[in-house]
C-alpha cells in the first residue's frame, strides 16, 4: 500500500450505476456506492431519473418497471438482511434486451415466489400472465416484520419449503404455491382449472395438493370442497389409465376391473380395482386424500378389508398413482411376482366377483 491508495473505494457517478445493466437496488446498496439518502430521495423526485418501487427498493430508471423487475423487486424488498443491512443478493441486474449478456441471479435469503405469480412461473395456462398481477406473493418467515405493500403480497408460514429455481427466481412448489393462490381466490371456475391443471399437467399429485390445503385450512370453504372433488376425480381417472396402460404394455393377465368381493350367501368384503380369480390376487389403486381428520376412520376401515382378503387367502397388491407414474415397470413385476406366488399359498377362499 502507497501513501497515495485511498482507504475507501471511490463512489462511482450516479449515471453509472444506472448503465443499463444494474436496474434495481436496495437503499443499503446505494449507501455503499456513495449516494446518500438525500440523493436517492433527489433523484427519485417525481419526473426524476429513478423511483421507489418498494420500500428501500429504487429502480434506477424512469417509466414502468418490467415484470422481471417487480419480482426482483418484491424479493429484494423481502429478502432478509444478510450483512449490514443490505439485502441478500446484492444489486439485481436485469437486461435491457431479450437475448443481451445475462447477469449473475442473486440469492434471495429467506423469500421465495409464491402464489399466482409463482404458478404462472411454473408453466400454468390458467394463470393469468405476469404483467396483469397487481399483487406479487412472497413466502416469508411468520415472524419477519415486513407488512403488504405496493405490489408486494407477504405471506407468511411456520416452515419455508424448499424453492424451487424458475428463470432466475425462487419459487414456491407448485403445491404451496396452489394454497397460496386458492387462499385470495373467491370465482369456483378459477380454483377448479387450476386444481386440475395441476394433476393433469403432471405438476403433482392429488393427495399433495389436498394436504397443502388441509394445512392452509382451506377444504371449509364450498368451493374449494367441489374443486377437490373435481381434483380427486381427475388423479384417480388418470391413475387408472396408467394402470390400464401397465397391463397391456407389460404382457400381465388381463384382470377383471372394478370389482366388488362377497363371500357366498355372506357379506360384502369390499371393492378393488383390479382382479384375477385364478390366483386370488386384488389390486387396490390408494387414491384417497386426506381432507379432515375424521377421516382417519376411512383409513381403518380400509386395513380392515385389506387384513380380511388377505385371511381369506386374497393378495392384496397396493400400489399408488405415484408409484405408477414414475416406476410402472417395477409396480408390473411387483403384480407379476404376486401372480407367479399364487400356486405356492394354500388355495384362497371362493369368493363371488360382481360388478362395481
């Protein structure tokens, strides 16, 4: 170090921090470039060359922000503090131009994208498009203090999920982000299109979605009952076309579908989904979601039947529409080994096969 190397870094010009690439910065970051508060307030007059977007946001041009700019925004805005009071990613550089230099994506400490902005995010059709949101949701920490504001939604929760990466931004699961959306939606055709794009886009499955609104304690609400109803019976058509799909690509027996089990003359043992006489085994696709409580009796009387074929010499085979979905292979040599069994068991009760 020579006498002559300054202590501090220089400030660097005003019109340089806004050159084109660096578009969004906090009040915390500008103190460090050397622009003090009266300055930024200055420059943020109206007509003036910058404006606050957010509290302690300061978008460094004139005219609307684009909406890549307000998420950054609502994030930088809720992000929490990570040194000194500036922000966690640092300055956000947004590009001027599709298909310009691509600056670095700053990490959003403890903030994530959530709700109608996350789900438009993630792909959905029937979210409606960035630009036309007035609000941004953003998840947060319960106990942060931050409050609603501009186009910033807070929204809080015990437990921050995992986010998930979405050109450049955190974003909730698609899961958490459906509670969120569905919680600020009153139309029942909205909160119906979105539940069942969200199964039938392969997004994720019913009984995920079903217990992040248990959570959020939404299944009160009439129109978030039907929209249920409508989900649990899109994942369970689906699910029964994978396992038809299953079947036939696989080369297993064909089974007799949909069937009810009763013992002769005696009493009604219970549905399955899927049947083969000859070897006494039953397929059952668990589709069930939980919704209350209560309905752990469901449950019970489910191992109930289940533990009643089985003493009656009945496989019961259990598989899941997850498990179909991502390994139907397996789930086929899983029917096929239960099959291959049936002539090494004592011979199962006869049962009568009815239609379901």
């Amino acid at each position: 170090m020579t006498h002559n190397t300054p202590l501090t870094p220089r400030p660097r010009p005003l019109h340089e921090l806004a050159d084109g690439r660096r578009r969004l910065m906090t009040a915390a970051q500008l103190r460090a470039h050397g622009v003090s508060a009266a300055e930024t307030d200055e420059q943020c007059r109206p007509g003036g060359p910058w404006q606050q977007l957010l509290p302690n946001v300061v978008l460094l041009h004139p005219g609307p922000p684009t909406s890549d700019e307000r998420l950054h925004a609502v994030l930088l805005y809720a992000a929490r503090d990570r040194s000194c009071g500036a922000a966690a990613g640092g300055s956000v550089s947004v590009p001027v131009q599709p298909g310009g230099e691509q600056p670095p994506v700053p990490a959003y400490a403890e903030a994530m994208i959530t709700g109608l902005a996350a789900l438009t995010l993630h792909g959905f059709s029937a979210a409606p498009p960035l630009s036309s949101l007035e609000l941004i949701d953003v998840l947060v920490p319960r106990l942060r203090r931050l409050r609603t504001t501009g186009c910033a939604r807070v929204v809080r929760t015990t437990a921050l999920p995992t986010a998930v990466e979405l050109t450049g931004v955190p974003v909730a699961p698609v899961a958490r982000a459906l509670a969120d959306a569905v919680a600020e939606l009153t139309d029942p055709g909205t909160v119906r299109r979105l539940l069942t794009e969200a199964v039938r886009g392969g997004h994720c499955e019913p009984a995920v979605v079903v217990r992040e609104l248990n959570r959020a304690r939404l299944l009160s609400r009439p129109h978030v009952v039907d929209a249920v109803d409508s989900l649990v019976a899109e994942g369970r058509a689906l699910a029964e076309q994978r396992l038809y799909r299953m079947v036939r690509e696989h080369g297993l027996p064909e089974p007799v579908w949909n069937v009810d089990l009763r013992l002769p003359g005696g009493p009604h043992l219970g549905g399955v989904d899927a049947f083969w006489p000859e070897h006494a085994v039953a397929l059952e696709l668990d589709t069930r979601a939980h919704r209350r409580r209560e309905d752990d009796a469901d449950w019970a009387e489910h191992a109930r039947k289940r533990e009643h074929l089985e003493r009656l010499g009945i496989t019961v085979v259990h598989l899941t529409p997850r498990k179909l979905r991502d390994s139907p292979e397996h789930q086929a040599t899983v029917v096929r080994t239960a099959l291959m069994a049936a002539g090494d068991r004592e011979p199962a009760a006869y049962v009568v096969v009815l239609p379901r």
